[in-house]
C-alpha cells in the first residue's frame, strides 16, 4: 500500500536499435541467437518460486525450421495448477503490503536489467521461437516491454496522487488496494511484450499473478520469469503455468479466489472465459474484472486526395512486417480508382522486393508463421482465391512448409467488398483490395464501419482536412485505434495507449492508467478529527 509519495524516474521510450551492417549490436544479437539456437533449453514452470518438472514434454521448434528442436518445456497437471492458487494466495499476505515504491522499485530494475544485460537474450528468444526478425523482436521484446515497465510505474503514482478533496477539519483519502483473490492471465504468442506486461501490470498494483503463456511463445516467457527473479521479485507474485488450456482454464475461473482475467488472444475463446465466468458467478467472493484484447480485421480507407506512394508503403508495412500476425496488421483496404494505378505499382514493386527465411539473415524482411495450424488456414484462403472468380491474387500466392511455415505476402483484389477476406480475420500476410469509384468515397466509409465485427485498428489517408474530419467521424466506432495518414499498427506506450471496442475487446487501453486502474478496488477512507458529541442539528435548537 502507498505508505509515502516519491518521484519516480521520468519515463521516456527506450530508444531501438537499428542494426544497421557492421554495428556492435548486431554482432552480439546473432551471436546470442546461434548460441541458444545450437543449445537445448529444457523449460520448468513455475508455482511459488520453485521449479517444476513433470516429464510431460512438448518440443519448441523454430517456426522458420520446424524440424530443428531447441528445446522442451514441462507441462502441468491439475494438482499443479490447485497448488498455483494455494501459492499465490500465501504470496499475496507479504505483496499485497508493501509498499508502492518497492513494487515500483523492482519492475523498474527489470527494465533496466532488459535494456543491458538481458537484451540480447530477450530478442534472441523471440526471434527463434517466435519467427521474428530483428528489428520486430527489438521493437517488440525489448523496447516496448522496457516501456510498459517504466511508464506503468509512472501511471501508477498517478493513480495514487489522485486523492479527493478534505473539508476543515477531515481529511479524507482514497486508498487503491489489490484486488482480493488471484489474477489469471493468459498471454498470446506474437507480442513478447505483452506476454510480460498481461502478468506485471496487476502484480505492480499489489495483485498476485497466475499466468499462462502461449504454447509457442513459452521460450521467450522463460526469459521473462528468469528476468523477474533477477529484478527481486518475490517468489508467488506472478506463477507460470504450462500445459492443456482447457484443464488450466476450469480450474482457475472455478477457484473462489478468482478475481480478475487479463486477456490477450482469439474472439470465441474470450467469449467463452465471458460466458464461463458469468455461470460462476455464485461461487465468487467479489466481481471479477474481465480485461482483453481479441481480434481485429484492421483497415486502410484512402480518398482520391491522398499521396498514393505514401497509402502504398503503409499497406506494405501494415499487412505485412511480422507476417501480418499483428492484431493490428492491416488485412482490408478500400483505395479509390483514380489512385489504383500508383499504389498498385508500388505494392506489387514492394512485395517482390520482400526476402523471405530465416531470421539469423537479417536481409529477410518475411520470416514463417507461427505453425502448421496458422499455415493451413492461410494457404486455404490463398486456394479459395485462386479459384474464386470475384477475386485476383495480383502478387504472391505461393507457400511451403517443407522447411518452415512460409507463406508468401500475398495480395488479392476483389470486386465484392463483402468478399471472405476483407471480413474474416486472416491474422497473416494476406492483404485484400477493394478498389472504389471515386465519388463514392463517402459511401465507402459506410461499408469500413459495418463490413467487421471487430473495431481494432485501422487507418485514413488524405490530403482534405474537411475528409478527414467527416472520416474520423464516421469511423468513431470502427477503431480504438485510429490512425490519420499512416499504417494501422506499432502503438507506443505512452504515445497510442492500445486496445479496441465491439468484438476487439474491452478496451482497457493497455500500458495505459486506465488498464492499471482495472487492478485496484478503491476504499475510500474519511477521518474526523473533532468528532461531534451531541446529536442535535443547529435546526433542532430552540
């Protein structure tokens, strides 16, 4: 509990490396990345600091060489995940006491510890298990969970600071305590930022953590907790916990203690936690906070006065830097006829020029998809495609997974504007093109509002201040992100604060005071310090 109010270091983003040929960082990063590649890492979870190894393996292959093996990691039974509830129930006592500033304290050691000495290996884990090139698993690993650390720790003295006001003789305070039970939080395998801010953000705010990570991100998770132990934080506070979804799922939202779920991952499963913890509801001691971040069908909408090279490079860079699995990757875009023939020309020029491999060769722009399950969707789209007659795959449209799961950018056009893939989320290097009349600019903005279910990200491009404004009005609702004459995707914390509405989430606004303010039940405390003595109001006199 905040027993004092300090001033934290100033939080700034943590500036990225460009690894550009010949730089020191480059050299030690590939270097880091053939090390763990050649090593075998054999993966514990963990329940109340201590180290767990069933002997239940699962194998982490990189995507991009799906037959290599650089490790296993241990899944849990159902004792296991009982015992996690018991642990961090026994870890709340001391966590939820002490003081911010300590709390503070640690997360921010453990940016500073990501930003030296932990780097390297940070990248380098979400680059091999993850399929990430350099600069995604720099900007990703690193910088932006450096920045969740430092600028929560700085939302929080916010948070603390607002306090109310106090008439003559009372003083009244507002105290933000840990919610009474465990947060569950459940991370997804293409942000490792966000894999170590979902576990970090309610533990920050004095709540104890149970946490599961995707199956295919948990190397780069083991970093994390490796990074949390060096930072000092206690054993309890936040417990990882690997294995069968569904059996680890029932048993946390059926605890009692259950008081809170941070999400990051598919529509229907965040439904079902919704619905699930709704049927519980009887078994609960208090509300549950539902906090996620689901799907996205983003989008790029341009008017005949936008700069086509500029639309051109931002659906290059939105649809597909890290094979389009950002929740935010552009996958639709509706550009007007009299600007088809440049951006066009641009794309198509982009996407051939795209290497695609491994990502130790840091020529490769393209690296794999996540797994086979991901590459059999995507390559089941292309096919659709190619035999649909109100769709023209114009560049790309090849795959092979006989190495790894590579799947060209690929870009189709289509006359129907309700077509498969400008609805659908994709979530992979598969952009769709609806090309309008121009003078039906306006009613294309109707058709970026309804065509979705979701309401991420998306993006408007201009050259009239007056379209941009009837735009961004239009499309009040379609985004929680919006952007104005630029790419749909990489929010910064501090600057975009990040989620979104309808069927995209709760938007909680992650790295954000509005997340943090969901891991706290304000007490609202009112001190008299002249306490009256005699019932009677002045009225009652006679």
């Amino acid at each position: 509990m905040a027993s004092g109010f300090y001033k934290v270091p100033k939080a700034v983003n943590e500036p990225v490396n460009s690894f550009a040929p010949g730089t020191p960082e480059r050299k030690a990063l590939l270097d880091t990345y053939k090390k763990m590649y050649n090593e075998q890492i054999d993966i514990p979870f963990y329940i109340g600091g201590k180290e767990y190894r069933t002997g239940n393996t699962v194998d982490i292959n990189p995507p991009h060489d799906h037959k290599h093996v650089v490790g296993k990691y241990h899944t849990a039974d159902k004792e296991h995940i009982v015992l996690a509830v018991e642990k961090a129930a026994e870890a709340r006592v001391k966590w939820a006491a002490t003081s911010w500033e300590h709390r503070a304290a640690i997360f921010l050691k453990a940016a500073d510890l990501l930003a030296g000495p932990f780097r390297n290996k940070m990248n380098a884990a979400t680059m091999i298990a993850q399929s990430k090139n350099v600069m995604q698993a720099e900007i990703d690993a690193s910088c932006e969970l450096i920045d969740f650390f430092r600028f929560n720790v700085e939302f929080m003295t916010e948070i603390y600071n607002n306090q109310p006001q106090s008439s003559p003789g009372i003083w009244n305070r507002m105290e933000y305590r840990p919610l009474e039970g465990f947060v569950y939080a459940i991370t997804p395998f293409n942000f490792t930022s966000i894999a170590g801010n979902l576990p970090a953000a309610p533990a920050m705010m004095g709540n104890v953590v149970i946490w599961k990570p995707a199956r295919s991100q948990v190397y780069s998770a083991q970093v994390i907790m490796e990074l949390f132990k060096a930072a000092g934080l206690p054993d309890g506070v936040i417990n990882m916990v690997t294995g069968n979804s569904g059996m680890i799922t029932d048993v946390l939202l059926g605890s009692p203690d259950f008081t809170g779920v941070h999400f990051t991952g598919s529509t229907p499963v965040f439904k079902s936690f919704w619905k699930t913890i709704g049927n519980n509801m009887d078994t609960y001691k208090s509300y549950p906070r539902i906090v996620g971040e689901t799907g996205g069908k983003d989008f790029i909408w341009a008017h005949p006065s936008a700069n086509a090279q500029e639309v051109g490079t931002a659906i290059s860079r939105g649809a597909f830097e890290f094979q389009g699995q950002k929740c935010s990757a552009a996958s639709r875009a509706y550009l007007p006829k009299s600007l088809w023939k440049d951006i066009k020309a641009t794309i198509i020029k982009d996407v051939k020029s795209f290497k695609m491999g491994t990502p130790e060769d840091t020529s490769n722009f393209i690296n794999a998809v996540i797994d086979n399950r991901a590459f059999k969707k995507l390559s089941g789209y292309i096919e659709e495609a190619k035999q649909d007659t109100d769709a023209e795959i114009i560049v790309g449209g090849g795959y092979n997974d006989s190495v790894g799961y590579f799947i060209e950018p690929t870009i189709i056009v289509t006359t129907n504007p309700q077509y498969k893939t400008m609805v659908n989320e994709l979530f992979g290097p598969i952009m769709t093109i609806f090309v309008y009349e121009d003078e039906q600019w306006e009613e294309m903005l109707d058709v970026v509002n309804n065509t979705s279910e979701f309401a991420l990200t998306g993006a408007i491009f201009s050259g009239d201040r007056y379209v941009i404004d009837i735009a961004t009005n239009k499309l009040e609702n379609a985004a929680g992100n919006f952007y104005i004459n630029d790419k749909p995707t990489g929010a910064v914390v501090g600057q975009q604060p990040f989620g979104g509405a309808r069927g995209s989430g709760t938007n909680d606004k992650a790295g954000s005071v509005w997340n943090l303010l969901r891991w706290v039940s304000n007490r609202t405390i009112k001190e008299t310090f002249v306490t009256p003595t005699n019932y009677r109001y002045p009225f009652l006199e006679e």
